[in-house]
C-alpha cells in the first residue's frame, strides 16, 4: 500500500514580496515480501518494509524594479525506514536450496533528516548580472541494525576417494544437498550511528 499527498500555498505580501509554502507526505508499506536470504526462501524467511518521507519548504522572495531579486528559502526532509522480519525463530538453510526462518539480514531501522536554509541574490546593471548567495546545509543520520552471527554450524565431511564419493553422495541427496547449516537468530548488540554536516 502507499500513499502520497502534498499541498502548495502562495501568498503575496506586497506587489513585490510573496511567500510559498509547501508540503508533502508520501509513505509505502510492502508486506510479507522483503527477501533476506539468498536461498529459494520459505514465507518466514521473508520480512515487510516501510518507507516514509517528509519535507517541508518555506520561501520568501522580493523583487524591486527589474533590477534587484532576493530570495530566501528553508527546507526540512525526513525519510525512516524499517524492515521487519516475518519470523523470530532460528534460520534453518541449506545453501542453495532452501532458508526457513528469520533472515539475520532485516530487522532494522534508519532514519535521515535534511535541514537547508539557501539565500540568493540577482541585480542586473546594464548588460550585466550579478548573483550572490550562501546555503547552510546539515544532515542526521540514526540508523540502527541487529548484528546476529551463526550459533552452530554443521558440514558434512567431505569424501576422500572416489569410492567414498560415490558412497556419500545418495547420503547427500536424501538430506537434500551436502552441507546444513543450522544458524540462531538472535537479538546481538544494536548498532547506533549519528552523524551531521554543516
């Protein structure tokens, strides 16, 4: 599912000062569909997402004679993200083959914020124009993410002759592929970063 709207106002101070306004809001919600795994990957190992943005932006312009235009803008964006996945429980995979479980991939979450605050300036004297202007520009990031590692590993030995080969390799194919690996999904060390930019 999504979801968008936006909305616009303009309001003219004087005959050579105006004030725009604007706004939109947009969020999409996919779900039961987030892959995480690089295996064909039973439902559970699938996850949902959500992406939700946010900006506003406010302007001020001024115009005198044809000669001189000043303009004044500020701007905020935030965009979060999620990913959630479908199940809790431990990964069962067999590479290549299948991957049952909680994708140690999802489960995590970042958001963004933008702040701008931009002037500009425009005069014209005879056949020449002139521009002038400065932005101040600063970026928060506060994303976080769960560090799971494998529990437990098993692997089948491998063979060490071609006799023994042969012997393995029906053992192998009744357990659906050489090596199963069992990993736990659990909930390790949450990793939080910020940074900002001005």
């Amino acid at each position: 599912t999504s979801t968008q709207t936006s909305l616009k106002l303009t309001h003219y101070l004087t005959g050579t000062q105006n004030i725009v306004v604007r706004y939109a809001y947009s969020r999409a919600h996919i779900g039961n569909d987030v892959l995480g795994a690089d295996n064909f990957s039973d439902r559970s190992a699938y996850g949902s997402s959500r992406n939700q943005d946010e900006s506003f932006a406010a302007g001020w312009q001024a115009v005198s004679g044809g000669t001189f235009v000043n303009e004044l803008r500020f701007q905020f964006a935030r965009r979060t993200v999620e990913l959630t996945p479908n199940s809790r429980g431990a990964l069962l995979e067999i590479p290549g083959v299948l991957s049952i479980g909680q994708s140690p991939a999802l489960d995590s979450s970042r958001k963004e914020d933008h702040f701008q605050v931009a002037e500009s300036v425009a005069l014209v004297r005879g056949i020449h124009q002139f521009g002038f202007g400065a932005s101040i520009q600063r970026v928060a990031l506060d994303a976080s993410l769960a560090s799971r590692s494998p529990a437990s590993s098993f692997s089948q030995p491998q063979p060490t002759s071609l006799a023994a080969h042969r012997m393995g390799s029906s053992r192998r194919s009744a357990i659906l592929g050489p090596i199963i690996r069992r990993l736990r999904s659990h909930s390790g060390p949450r990793i939080r970063s910020g940074s900002c930019r001005g």
